[in-house]
C-alpha cells in the first residue's frame, strides 16, 4: 500500500496545533487501513483451508481434520480479539482528536474597502464631473492571502444610485481586488460593502450629487425678411440646437414652436424632433402682411427667439445692379479667362430680400456662366462665373429678373492674350 508524503521534520519541530490535527487523523487512517489487511489475511486463512480461496489450491480432505479446523478457526479469533482491542484505541484516539478540533480557534478572515473618490456626481452630469469611483481592497485570511481567484461580491444600499463591475470581483496573489462603481442619473448616498470568505468589509460611503442642470436653445432663422404670399419668396428656414450641460440630449426631443402674431404665418414642423446632435430644423411660411413676428423655440423649459420681417411690396422693384460692365479676360487657352459678375436686388423701399431668382444668358455663345441661375441671399447679393470658352470677341451677358421682369446686360472683351 501507498504511504502518504508527511512533512521532513528536522530535530527542532515547529508546527502548529492546526497543523498536527490532519496529521493525527491521518495516522488514524493509516492504522485502520493496516488492521484491514490484517483482518482481509484472516479470512483468506480460512478459504484457503475450506477450498474456497479463489484462485486458490484447495487442500485435500485426508490432511484436514476438525481438530485442525477448529485450531485455525481459535486462532483467527484471537487475531481478531487484539484487532478489535487496537480498533477500540483507536476509537479513543479519534476522539481526542475531535476534542482538539474544538480548542482549535476558527480561522481569521478580514476584508479592507476603500474608495478613490467619495464624491460623484449623477451620470448626466457634464464630462469634467467624475462619475465613476475605484474600489480596492485586500482580503486575508490569519494575516495571509487565501487562494487566487477567492471571489468577493459587492452590496450598495440602494441598487439605484449605481452599479459594481466587475461582481464578483477576484483576488490576486496577494489577496487584492479591485472593482468599478458607476453612478446612474439617482443622486444619494451610496454605502458599499465588500464579501469575501463569509467575512464582510468596512463600508465605503460615497455622496452621488446631481449636477446643475444648464439647457441652452439657440434659434436661426435665413432669410430674416420674406415677402407677403403672392409678393415673392415667403419662406424662412428656422434652425436651431438644443445643448444639455454642453452636450446634445436624447436625439427626438422635441422643439415647439409659438408666434407671436400667429395671423402673419405659420411654422412647420412643430413640434420638430432634434437628430442625435441635438439640431433641428423647420420653416415658417408667412401668410399675410407686412409685419414682424417673434419665433419662440422651446425644448426642455428653455428657449430663444428669433424675429423675421415680412415686407408687403416684393413685386416691385427699388434697385438692380449687375457688373462689372466693359471686363475684359483671355480666350480659352491663352491665359486666365474666368470673371465672378455679381449684382444686387432691392425691392420697394430699399429692402434686400433672399429668394428672388435671377437668370443668366450669355451672347454669342462664346461663354458660359456658372450656375447658369441662382438667387439672392439675405443682403440681396447674386454671382455667377463667367468662363470664356471661344474667342475672340465680346459676349453679352445677360441677367434677368422673371418676378419683375427686369434685365441687365453687360459686355465681356474676350482676347487672345500673349
């Protein structure tokens, strides 16, 4: 039989009583496994003279006597008086040892929690407001580190105010772990508490604030002047941003639009849905006039005004300019032979208005203009590119206004140049 590998003990023997409580025990088993064998010979004995030893050479009937069979069967009782004599020690000494068990004192298990910050604040908070904190701590068991991978779970008061990654933790070598606490948008005091080896930890307490919460609604609107329906361009792009502490809400959240003469024009979308960089865009349409109206935007209980002007004559005309009249550029080929023409538009009373269309045509045919049409923008202001594609000679070009029927025409020297 095997014999188990017991400590090399040198003649200064130092071991604890914890320490001699398995080795008792496992003499005891090495005893009862030695009066196992003996009691096993035994019975083996008796099989061999019976001839029912298997595998055995049985001996036959002439050399076998009852007198022979009942002095074996004397002598296995007496072996089998002293085994029971050694199990009844050994009884005894079993006992002992489960008395030591009880003067043994349980083993000694501490677990440290600590905590890099004790303030934090709700998730929502602005980017520069920490919201996570470290956990770290130590778990030891009599002054020394249990196995690697000792698991250690995590306990908040209130579940709501954040969450524990990784729960479990696991210990390394030396006992240590480490964890992450993430606050949610509940602000509170969160007391955290550490399990390990049935031992709990001191509680970490930190305090979960809820930061200040700054909506900002910025409102646009282009053109800023439109015209009466049926008088020229009445539309007006509304566009905007919706920031919470700096950064853009949900993406959907909703933007409501109020007029303060809602009778001049009408706003659509409304309410308009921000994308996920928290813009949105509408268009107010004016329907009557002239006047002015105030456009409220307002998300989340902020908002911004915006005031566009609606003006009553855009079907006649104040003012229109086209130039540079009498330029001069090179042929294709021969050197630079593009000119921006520009012009500007002003409606009755001297009032620049965005949207007037404005055509462009060019003769011969000699030249092109890019974009060949176009509109003003809110100052009025039109161009266009004027490229020579033949030459030489002098194309007239030619803008012209189909709201009011108006046209200017210019002359462009196209040379050979050296």
């Amino acid at each position: 039989m095997s014999l188990p590998i017991l400590p090399n003990f040198t003649p200064t023997i130092s071991i604890t009583t914890e320490q001699t409580i398995p080795l008792l025990l496992a003499s005891i088993a090495l005893e009862e496994l030695a009066l196992a064998h003996i009691i096993n010979v035994q019975a083996e004995e008796l099989q061999s003279v019976l001839g029912t030893l298997p595998g055995g050479t049985p001996i036959s009937p002439p050399f076998i006597t009852l007198a022979d069979l009942l002095a074996m069967n004397s002598s296995v009782q007496r072996t089998l008086r002293h085994v029971i004599k050694k199990e009844m020690l050994l009884e005894f000494k079993f006992e002992n040892v489960l008395d030591l068990l009880t003067t043994v004192p349980p083993p000694i298990v501490t677990v440290t929690l600590a905590s890099d910050l004790s303030d934090l604040g709700t998730s929502d908070c602005p980017p520069s407001t920490p919201t996570s904190a470290t956990l770290t701590g130590q778990v030891l068991v009599n002054g020394s580190p249990p196995p690697a991978g000792t698991p250690v779970f995590f306990t908040i008061n209130d579940p709501t105010l954040g969450t524990i990654t990784p729960n479990p933790a696991l210990t390394d070598a030396s006992g240590a772990f480490s964890a992450t606490f993430s606050t949610t948008t509940v602000p509170g005091t969160a007391m955290i508490t550490a399990t390990a080896l049935g031992q709990n930890s001191n509680t970490v307490t930190i305090e979960i604030r809820q930061c200040a919460v700054l909506v900002t609604v910025t409102l646009n609107a282009d053109p800023t002047t439109i015209c009466v329906a049926g008088t020229g361009p009445n539309t007006s792009t509304i566009t905007g941003q919706v920031l919470v502490n700096g950064s853009p809400p949900l993406a959907g959240t909703l933007v409501s639009f109020t007029i303060d003469n809602p009778a001049l024009g009408t706003v659509a979308l409304n309410p308009a849905p921000t994308d996920v960089s928290g813009n949105f865009t509408a268009t107010f349409t004016a329907t009557d006039g002239p006047g002015t109206v105030m456009i409220t935007a307002t998300a989340l209980g902020a908002s911004d005004t915006v005031t566009i002007t609606i003006i009553d004559n855009c079907n006649v005309l104040a003012a229109f300019s086209f130039g540079p009249a009498g330029a001069t550029i090179c042929s294709l080929g021969t050197g630079p032979n593009t000119i921006i023409l520009s012009g500007n538009v002003l409606v009755d009373g001297g009032v620049p208005v965005a949207g007037i269309p404005v055509v462009f045509t060019v003769a011969p045919a000699i030249g092109t203009t890019v974009p060949p049409a176009t509109t003003t923008d809110a100052s009025g202001n039109f161009s266009t590119v004027f490229t020579a594609i033949d030459g030489p000679g002098i194309a007239t070009v030619t803008a012209t206004l189909p709201t009011f029927g108006a046209t200017i025409s210019i002359a462009v020297n196209i040379v050979d140049c050296p």
